[in-house]
C-alpha cells in the first residue's frame, strides 16, 4: 500500500475508483468520510496503513485497470451517482458490475453522449480542459432557424441569472428548424437558456461529440474507448500521464 502514502484523501477516494475528488470533497464535507474511525477535516492525507471508510464501508485502492464508458444516454436517465435519490439514475441503467461515474452531465431531457470511468483523476483533467473542451450537439427548435439567431448564438448570449455572457461558439443551421452547436464550456441548461433568450424553444437535443469521442452506439447503449480514442483524449488533456489498459472487450 506504499503508492497510496501521503494522498489526500480526495485522490485516495478518486484513484480507488470510489468517485471523483469533487465528489469526494462532498462526502468529506457531509461527514461521511472516516478514516480510521474518526471524520476528517478537507484536506486530510491518508497514510499507508490508514484505513478510509465511506458510511462504514471501507475502501481499498486495489485498482489494476481502469474502465472508460462512451454511453448514449436515453431522454430521462439523471447524470446523478445518488442512486438512493433518483430512481431513473444513469448508475442503474447500465447496471456495470464495476462502481463508475459519469464525466460532467447531460440534462434529463436531453440525449446523446457521455463519457463514464472508474478513474476520479482523469475526470479532473477533462473537466479542467475548458479550451480543448469541445462538445458538440445537434438541436431542434420550434420554429425556423434566421442567419440573426445562428449570429446571436455564436456570438454568445448574455444571461442574466448568471451576470455573464456565453463564450462565443460555432453554429451551423442543417435545416429549417435544426442547428449543430459546438461549445467549449458547460453551463447549466446552456443550450436550452442560449435559445430562450433569443425566444425559441428546444425541442431535441442530442449531444454527438466530446473532443474526440464520437457517439456511435444505438441509445441506451454503452462501449469501451478504444487504445487510439483514449490516446487522443490523453493528448488533449495534456497534463495527463496515463497509460492506458485495454480490457478484453475493447472495440476498435
């Protein structure tokens, strides 16, 4: 257990496969971290022969490879770990036999892409990768598409709730009532707010790219990332050192 002295326990619980350190940091906060019995404070490093605990389970960094999940999610299914919580949760419709957790969100109204792993660590590399970041979806609105909207939209729109005006994107109209989006931030409901600001209404939206990883598979169902795709993601992350183990099921 010497590669796991002196972590802080956020990464301890990430690199054991547990969640990401942004979930972990709220379970620490929420009290229902321990380690060796007594609750920490944020921050805390784990020793070798510490023993960490979440509600009284203890967790063991036994991790010999990782699994990464590009899932096409179905309209409905919440981007959520909290399985107690949401009963339509994205944790039991895939039903993995491993413990995974998806990479940012995807509305539940919403379909299309995301990506799911056991690795906490690279999920903070993506998520701090804001300017390779892209994600493209392709959207359906109620009524016809002006030039005056697709300039709006890539222009960025302000929102006021937020105090802060989207960054600018690209956008291309693919027929009457349909346009492709590409951003390179996430914001709550962006989409959908960027479209009722400009007094249309999302009817579909389907997300089919994050950077490299293009949605293949029919809705509802999940793949592996293959050895090239998970190379090429690495690289545009670019702080990222791992190397990737591919399992017997990879797909080229």
């Amino acid at each position: 257990m010497g590669d796991i002295a002196l972590k802080r326990i956020n990464k301890f619980l990430s690199e054991a496969g547990y969640c990401s350190r942004r979930e972990a940091d709220k379970l620490i906060d929420a009290g229902r971290v321990t380690i060796n019995g007594a609750v920490p404070e944020m921050g805390t490093k784990v020793a070798a022969n510490d023993v960490v605990a979440v509600d009284g389970e203890t967790i063991k960094n036994t991790k010999t490879a990782f699994v990464y999940l590009a899932f096409n999610k179905p309209i409905g299914i919440v981007c959520t770990t909290d399985t107690s919580v949401e009963k339509d949760n994205i944790i039991d419709f895939i039903n993995y036999p491993k413990r995974i957790f998806p990479i940012g969100r995807l509305d539940k109204p919403s379909e299309g892409l995301i990506l799911l792993t056991d690795d906490g660590d690279i999920v903070n590399k993506i998520l701090r990768a804001s300017n390779n970041h892209e994600k493209e979806y392709v959207v359906t609105v109620d009524k016809p598409i002006s030039q005056t909207f697709v300039n709006r939209m890539a222009g960025g729109i302000y929102l006021e709730d937020l105090k802060q005006t989207t960054k600018k994107c690209k956008v291309e109209k693919l027929n009457s009532h349909t346009f492709k989006i590409i951003l390179t931030q996430g914001l709550n409901r962006q989409i959908r707010r960027m479209c009722a600001y400009l007094n249309y209404e999302v009817q579909t939206l389907k997300r089919v790219r994050i950077m490299n990883i293009k949605l293949d598979t029919p809705v509802g169902e999940y793949r592996e990332l293959t050895k090239d795709e998970f190379t090429e993601l690495t690289a545009l992350i670019s702080d990222s050192k791992k190397t990737f183990t591919p399992s017997k099921t990879e797909r080229k």
